[in-house]
C-alpha cells in the first residue's frame, strides 16, 4: 500500500479465502466502523458507458516461450483494453477539481480541535462551526501574515482562532475579530476588507464521510454535482454510493483510514489488484496455498471509470468510480453443516485520495454478512473493540508498504531513464503482464492516461520524481502512529488508556515489592510480593500489545 488497505484498501481482506472453498473458520477481514452508515436519498443521476470487450490472452504455456511471443503476450490484455477505447471519445478528459473528495471518516474527526490536511497539493484545514452545526474547510493559511491556522484553536465564541496574531474566523470564513485593530478608524473596518477573509471550501457530510470541493471557485458546480453518496439506482455504472448492504441489519461494517506515503496511482494499482492478497497477506487475510488464476473479464469503461468481474466461487466484482472510490463485492457460495448453502458477501469500498504527489490518505468501508460476531458492532455479543480490527487491517497496509514503495522507485527510475515522468504510457514496457489476473491493473492505467492526463490535477508546483517513497526508511514507511493512531479516535483512545494502565501496575509493582519486606507476617509478604510480580507482567505485556499502535516490522520472508 500504500499498499494494503486495499486488502484492506484494496480489496477484500477476507479474498485470500477466496481462492480456495471458504473453510470452516476463515480469518475475519479488515474492516472498518461499528457505527451504521446511512446513505443520503437525493436526485438520481446516470453514467452511460459502452460496454468493453477486452481479447483475453493465452494461457501461459508449458514450454518455452520464443522472446518476441513472450513481448505480445505481455502487452495483448493491454492492447485489448486499449484497442476497444478507441470507439470512445478519446478527447474526454476528467477534470480533477470538479469533484468531491472524502477527507475523513467523521467519527475519527474532533470537533473541538482543527485538523490539518492535504488535498490534491493544496494545504486546506478542517474545524467543526457549532453554530451552524456543520463541517468547515478553510485554506490553511491566515490572510494576516500566512501562519498556518491549522495549528489555531477553537476559541470561547466558537471560532477559529489563528495561534500567531489571534485573528479568529467563522464558519462562513469571514474575519470576526482582530485584536491588534484599534476600535476606531480605519483600523476599525479592517474586518470588513474582503482581504481579511479565509478562503472556504465547499463540504458536506454523507454516509459517516466528509467531503471536501477542492476548488474554492466552484461553488456553483458543487451545488449542482451528484453527491458522491447519493444513493442511485442499482443500474447506475457510475454508482458512488455505499452499498445497500451497509445498511442492512444481516451485515456488519468497520472502517479504517490511514495516510500511505507512495503516490494516488500505485495505491489505486493496489486496490485494482486481487491476486497480491494471497502472498503480500500471508496468514493474514490470504494464503499463499490457494492462490490460483484470476479470468478477469472487463465489462464497461469511460470517462467515468470502469468495472469487470471474474466466472466462478469466489466471484469478485470490482468498479472504479473517478476520482477514487472504488469498489469490490465478493461473493463466496458455502456449505455449513446444519444450516446448508450459504452465500457469503463482502463490501470493500476504498477511497484513495491524492493528498500530495508521493502521499495517499486512504479510507476503508467493509461489511459483511458472515462471523458478526469477530466484528465490531452495536449488538451486545459484538464485543470486538474497532480498535482490535484495526490492528488486523495495519497488518494489511505494512504488508503491502515495502513492496509498493520499491515499486514506486523503480518505476520514477524508469520514467528518469526515458526522459519522461509518464509511466502509464510505458506501463506495459517496464511491466509484464500477461495473465487475466492483471487485467484491472491495466484498465486503471490506461484510464488514468486515456482520461486522467497520467497524474491529479495538483495544485501549486510539484515534484513528481522525488516523492517520500524515494527517501523514507522502513521505519518511517511503517510508522502507525503518525499514519493512522493519531488520526483515529478508536486507536488514539485505546493507545492512551493503555499507557495509563501500564503506569498504573508498574506503580503497583513498585510498592508492592517495596512494601513485601515489611509485614511481618510471611504470608502477607507472599502476597505483596505475588502482587507485585503479576502487575509488572501486565505492564509488560501491555508495553508489548502498544507496538500495534505505533510499529511492527513487516518481514514477509519470516511468516512461514
């Protein structure tokens, strides 16, 4: 992952059983959020695509393949995407600004502190307006001398404050108050200057998600722009909604987001590909025994995105809605003892979102209809903490991290050596991809150079070539705790209780070894002294199970 999430990001942790006949206890996947998830009923609106026949390539022979046969197996699952397009609109292209991204999961936002964050390169800051009981974003910079406001506070009148000079704006981004102005004169008016005003960006709520119109000149468009939650019908290609199923009482949901340091694209790469989740999630949400070949069929594509789906059990079923939500519904049919046939559903909705050239937040929705009770959720026997499942999903991400990032290297080398930071024009050159499993892969990168002009539509100057991928070292790639446990309100409260309880027995432990040598009756000493072992046991094993907050080196050679 970026890696991962898309097994839990990415796709379906529990897919790793899907190569095989689900057994009997299968591994609970990633998922997200306890908390119900409603989707926001308003105007319908359909996407219309032509339907892509894609030639599927040879399987792959028992004998040696000659060299120039070996080059067009390569390239043939992508010149058959390619080839169909062209009946497309090749001019289309997708305007990045025009839409609107998700930038947090609600629940893991606190209202009573602002929160920085980047999207599409531009510095923006998220408060909660009390009165107007609704979500802010404002550009990250005061107008006075340009201090970032993220690192402001909430002050008494609701406000948000700017740390340097004390300025405070509301909700509407206007200037309310500036201490340093004298009260009368000039000064006085200083409030009033359309200078003095932050600059807002357009938000709503949808679905346990906020989003943010990254561009601060289309308010009109956001006002007559779908929803990307709105609930549409089951026939739409285009469909950006959660799933039904997320509110259907049969399913349980958990949601996950953590902030991935490789780029939008090979993060979205992840997410398009199944076949990585038996071997990059071991033991984990897959098994490397049960991998087995993926005949992924295309079945529409266009400026919207694209969607496809494999024949057999597990059936997966995949969609990429432009910019970056994208979905995967897997379907496994079982037999249990007692009950009989059952058809096992998973939902892993994924939101990969551009923050900055080399840095992807990624947002993670999943249910599922099966093993309830090794999920978070409102029932009683739903004892499993969102913070538990959290740690399986990091397991997820660390598991793709490494790999994504020597492959994000590898490929800005590449662009270096050809004089051209474009790879999706180079993709199947660098890459050889010649079985069906492959075959999402293919269809992101090509609407991402088809469409997507090969990168977002950044804002400001970037460097593409020197991203956080190139110069981080395994340590910092896998940091949960500047990743994910700060900016998750189930794990950061978790990760304080635990260090409270673990002060708390090692106080234990300290007097009771102090206090063993003073009653003079033995059997008391006994105890104190037992007392105090047990607790510096707990402490330590507390000091252990807090590596899951912060980090867990990730060796995929060692888990046998």
């Amino acid at each position: 992952m970026p890696s991962s999430i898309l097994s839990t990001p990415i796709i379906p942790t529990l897919i790793s059983s899907l190569s095989s006949p689900p057994p009997t206890n299968p591994l609970p996947p990633p998922f997200l959020s306890s908390k119900t998830l409603i989707p926001s009923r308003r105007r319908r609106q359909t996407f219309l695509s032509r339907p892509l026949r894609v030639s599927a390539p040879p399987s792959p022979a028992t004998t040696t393949i000659p060299i120039e046969d070996d080059e067009r197996l390569s390239t043939k699952n992508s010149q058959g995407i390619q080839e169909n397009e062209e009946n497309q609109d090749s001019s289309s292209k997708f305007s990045w600004r025009d839409h609107w991204y998700p930038v947090s999961l609600v629940e893991d936002l606190d209202p009573s502190i602002a929160t920085p964050f980047q999207l599409l390169n531009r510095d923006i800051v998220l408060w909660f307006d009390r009165s107007d009981s609704q979500w802010v974003a404002l550009d990250d910079k005061c107008p006075h001398r340009l201090a970032p406001l993220s690192e402001g506070r909430i002050d008494e009148n609701g406000h948000l404050q700017c740390s340097y000079h004390g300025w405070s704006f509301d909700g509407c981004g206007s200037c309310v108050r500036i201490p340093q102005a004298s009260a009368e004169g000039p000064e006085a008016r200083a409030c009033q200057s359309p200078r003095a005003c932050a600059t807002r960006f357009p938000t709503m709520v949808s679905q346990g998600l906020l989003f943010v119109w990254p561009d601060e000149n289309g308010w009109e468009r956001a006002q007559t722009t779908s929803p990307p939650m709105q609930s549409l019908s089951k026939e739409d290609v285009g469909m950006k909604r959660l799933p039904d199923d997320f509110n259907n009482p049969q399913f349980s949901t958990v949601t996950i987001q953590r902030d991935l340091f490789y780029g939008y694209d090979t993060l979205m790469e992840n997410v398009s590909d199944p076949s990585h989740i038996d071997f990059a999630h071991h033991k984990v949400t897959g098994r490397r025994d049960r991998a087995k070949a993926l005949p992924f069929k295309m079945e529409s594509s266009g400026l919207w995105g694209f969607s496809g789906s494999n024949d057999g059990n597990p059936k997966i079923s995949a969609k990429f809605v432009a910019p970056c939500y994208y979905i995967n519904k897997v379907e496994i049919d079982t037999k249990l003892p007692i009950v009989g046939d059952q058809k096992w559903i998973i939902w892993i909705c994924s939101f990969n979102v551009p923050m900055a050239p080399g840095k992807t937040r990624s947002i993670v929705c999943s249910a599922r209809n099966f093993f309830q009770f090794t999920m978070p959720g409102p029932a009683w026997w739903q004892v499993i903490p969102r913070w538990h499942e959290h740690w399986t999903s990091n397991k997820v991400y660390d598991g793709d991290m490494i790999v994504l990032q020597g492959q994000e290297k590898v490929f800005i080398s590449k662009s270096m050596e050809g004089g051209s930071a474009d790879v999706n024009k180079e993709y199947t050159t660098i890459t050889f991809t010649p079985t069906q499993a492959d075959r999402f892969v293919l269809a992101f990168r090509n609407w991402l150079r088809r469409h997507g002009n090969s990168q977002p539509e950044w804002f400001g100057t970037t460097n593409t070539l020197s991203l956080p991928s190139t110069v981080l070292s395994k340590r910092q790639m896998l940091d949960r705790y500047e990743q994910h446990t700060l900016k998750c309100s189930s794990c950061k409260k978790a990760y304080t209780t635990f260090q409270t309880l673990q002060k708390f027995l090692v106080g234990v432990a300290v007097v009771g070894t102090a206090a063993a040598g003073v009653p003079p009756d033995m059997q008391l000493r006994v105890i104190l002294a037992g007392l105090a072992i047990v607790s510096a046991g707990l402490a330590y094993v507390l000091r252990d199970l807090q590596k899951n907050f912060i980090f867990i080196d990730y060796v995929h050679a060692e888990i046998d």
